[in-house]
C-alpha cells in the first residue's frame, strides 16, 4: 500500500488556496516516487540514500523553506513522513540549517547557501547539541575566539543529523562563557573549513544520518556569523518556534500512515470468521488513532498558521503542537502495530518502520518534558502578570 494524500478536511480552516495544490504535489511525489522504495539496509546505504533524496526533493519541495511558509512545510513534512521518514529527515535538516540564516538577514550567507540548498544542491546541517549540553543548549562548551577578522572555533558536537554528509553547518558556540545563553552566538561553517571534523557516525535504529563533529582551531570569517555576536540563542530558538510545527506535522504524516494500514488490516484480516474491524476492541484503538491524529493537526496547523500571520514568538502553540503530536503519533504507530499482530513487527512492514522511526520525534528539537515546561512556565507567567480580580 502506497502512503495516501493527506486529508485536507479537517485543517482546511488554516489553509490558503495554494496550499491545496502543494499538498497535491508533494503527495503525488511521496506515494509514487519515496513510498515503494526499500529502506536503506545501513547506515552506510542511508548516507548515500540521503544525498539521493535531497538532489530528488528538488522540483519546488523545497520552496516553502525559503518562503518561510509554515503551513506549506508543514504539508511537505506530513506527506514525505508518510511515505519516507529518511526523505522527511531530509527536508527537515534543510530548514534547521537555512532558516537562521533567512531569519538572521545574513545576505552574504544567504546568497551563497540558501539558493543551492533549496535547489538540493548543497546539504545543510544544524549543530547545537553537545555531549554535556543536551535540553540545557546553554551549558555549551563549544568556544568560538575573536581573533582579528575571524572566528575561532574548538569544541565538539554529539547527535548531529547529516554529520559528515552535509555541505554546511550552522553552528552555536559560546563567544563569553560567563554569559550562559546571552554568550552564545551562531556561524556558518562550510564542510571543507580546516579544523571542521567529521568524527564518527551514530547510528540509529531507523535510517538517518547522524553523528558527532569537532571543531579544532577552526577559523571561519567574522562575515559567517548569524546575528549580532550573543545573540544566538535566540536565533537558534526563533529557528526552533517556528519549526516545532513542522515535526508535529511529520509525526502526523507518519501517524496517518500507521492508521491507514492499520484501518486496511483490519478490514481484511478475517478471525473468529469475520473481519478484525467487527471487534469492538479493534474498533476502540482505530476511533482513538482518529481522534488523536485529527487533534494533533489542529494543533500543528493553529501553530504554523499563527507563524505564518507573522508572530514573532510562536512559543507555546509551537510546544504544544510538537509535544502532542510526537506523543500521539508515538501511541497512534504503538496500535498500528499491535492490530497488525505479528505481521506489525516485521522488520520489512511500513508500520515498523514507523514504530522505529516516530520515536526520536520525541526527543530531538526539545523533549517533550521541555516542551510541558515551557508551556507551564507561559501559564504561570500570564497568571501572574494578569490583573488580580
Ligand atoms: C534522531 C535525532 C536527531 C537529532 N538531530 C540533532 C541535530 O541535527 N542537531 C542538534 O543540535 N541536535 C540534534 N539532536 C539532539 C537532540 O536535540 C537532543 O537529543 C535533545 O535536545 C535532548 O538532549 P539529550 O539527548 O542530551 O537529553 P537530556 O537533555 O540529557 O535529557 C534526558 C531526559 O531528561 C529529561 N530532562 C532534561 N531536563 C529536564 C528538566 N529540566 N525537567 C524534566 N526533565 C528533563 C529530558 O526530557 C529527557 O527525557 C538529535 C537527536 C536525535 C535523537
């Protein structure tokens, strides 16, 4: 079974007319095209795969990173999901690696990165994380010296997607240590810079390219930061606010997917001499995978379309957004599988590659327990500035 066109019913009320047609397309592309391929058979097989995909994703996929139109990637990354979450992972890394330099206004950056990752050309990459700062981005140790006209960068990076694939990476270092996130600033550093290393893969469970990077004595130009020296932080968490949605909106392409074999199962897999869409049980888990995907995408779409009116903090509806809908989309795939029986857990089956690959959704671009934690500290917030009475 092919990966089915997103249906547009349910969100209908955040959407533009154009939207309608992308969605058609990155559809017709995902189903036909990224469905019925093989998943890599390694890590190896998933790096060589990756590059494939970005020169493939080409053909306007891409477009809407540049535009900064939310809901359309939003779109994009629910229909490659579906039908590849290495092709989702794909686009994903394009947009964490351009956006902060088309939010910064870097124009230098911008014209030499931005054209040719769009056009697939150039892979991009996104290097925040490190081993001793993980959810707490601003204990980093990744230094980054003013010297003259340069940067001087030393440190390390850990669980970095397209380490030692990507043709550029947007990196957060510390320019004052003593400052904590008010220190941190953020670069770009083209792949063959001296003093960049690719250190070694971390390999995952499903295909995605990731792994760790070092940086020694690495000297890139004072003109390839992004944003005032101090102010990376908060570019790195614009960047983030705005692309939460689009993992919620990746979590629920794979979570229709899941319930569309599952809803496919259930109808033909006879037992007890009738069909397991009879039982009421089945019927239990396929009317909550419904409701929860259908919740979910409200959420990711109220989020992105709030981004795309041109709010500058979409903070909380992109935290919820990402953390309900990575969790249900978790517990949506988890009864995908448990109404497949055993078929469900062959390592072959569209819906263990789902079970392997939604998991990390939770996890990586802020935890959902760091999502909950923003959520609350906004409502406390709001309570105690809100007038008394
Ligand atoms: C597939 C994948 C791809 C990734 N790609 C990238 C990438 O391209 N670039 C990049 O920079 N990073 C990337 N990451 C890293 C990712 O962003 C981090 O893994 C994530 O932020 C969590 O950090 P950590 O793994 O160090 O976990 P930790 O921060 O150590 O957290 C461990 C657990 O403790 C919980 N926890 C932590 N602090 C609190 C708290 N205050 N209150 C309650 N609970 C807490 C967390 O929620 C989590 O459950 C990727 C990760 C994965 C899995």
């Amino acid at each position: 079974m092919s990966a089915a066109i997103p249906d547009l019913r349910p969100i209908e009320a955040f959407l533009d007319p154009t939207h309608h047609a992308l969605a058609a397309q990155v559809s017709a592309f995902a189903s036909h095209t990224l469905a019925p391929r093989p998943e890599p058979a390694d890590d190896d097989a998933a790096r060589r795969e990756a590059r494939v995909l970005l020169a493939e994703l080409e053909h306007g996929t891409l477009d809407p990173i540049r535009a900064q139109d939310w809901r359309a990637c939003c779109l994009a990354r629910e229909a490659l999901a579906a039908a590849s979450p290495l092709a989702d992972a794909v686009f994903a890394l394009q947009a964490l690696g351009l956006v902060p330099m088309l939010l910064s206004g870097n124009q230098p950056m911008i014209d030499r990165w931005v054209g040719d990752g769009i056009a697939g050309r150039a892979m991009a990459a996104f290097a925040m994380t490190e081993p001793e700062a993980g959810s707490d981005v601003a204990a980093m140790a990744t230094t980054a010296r003013r010297d003259g006209g340069d940067y001087v960068l030393d440190g390390r990076k850990v669980f970095i997607s397209n380490a030692g694939i990507a043709d550029v990476y947007t990196v957060f270092a510390s320019t004052d240590r003593s400052a904590g996130g008010k220190g941190i600033s953020c670069f770009v550093v083209p792949a063959e810079t001296p003093g960049f290393q690719f250190v070694r893969p971390q390999v995952l469970s499903s295909p995605h390219p990731l792994g760790e990077i070092a940086f020694e004595s690495c000297r890139v130009p004072a003109a390839n930061r992004l944003a005032e020296e101090g102010k990376g932080f908060g570019l790195g968490l614009r960047t983030l606010d705005r692309l939460r949605a689009t993992v919620g909106a990746a979590a629920c392409g794979m979570g229709a997917r899941a319930l569309q074999e599952a809803l496919a199962h259930a109808r033909s897999r006879r037992q007890f001499g009738k069909p397991l869409a009879e039982f009421q049980l089945v019927q239990d888990k396929l009317a909550r995978m419904a409701t929860d995907l259908t919740a979910a995408r409200l959420l990711v779409y109220h989020a992105a379309w709030t981004a795309d009116r041109g709010a500058e903090r979409v903070t909380r509806e992109a935290a919820m957004a990402k953390s309900y809908a990575t969790e249900a989309a978790q517990r949506i795939v988890d009864d995908a599988v448990q109404i497949l029986g055993g078929a469900g857990v062959l390592a072959s089956h569209p819906v263990d590659r789902l079970y392997r690959s939604v998991r990390a959704l939770r996890i990586y671009e802020g935890t959902t327990e760091i999502q909950r934690i923003v959520i609350a500290a906004q409502l406390v917030q709001e309570a105690e500035t809100r007038p008394s009475g």
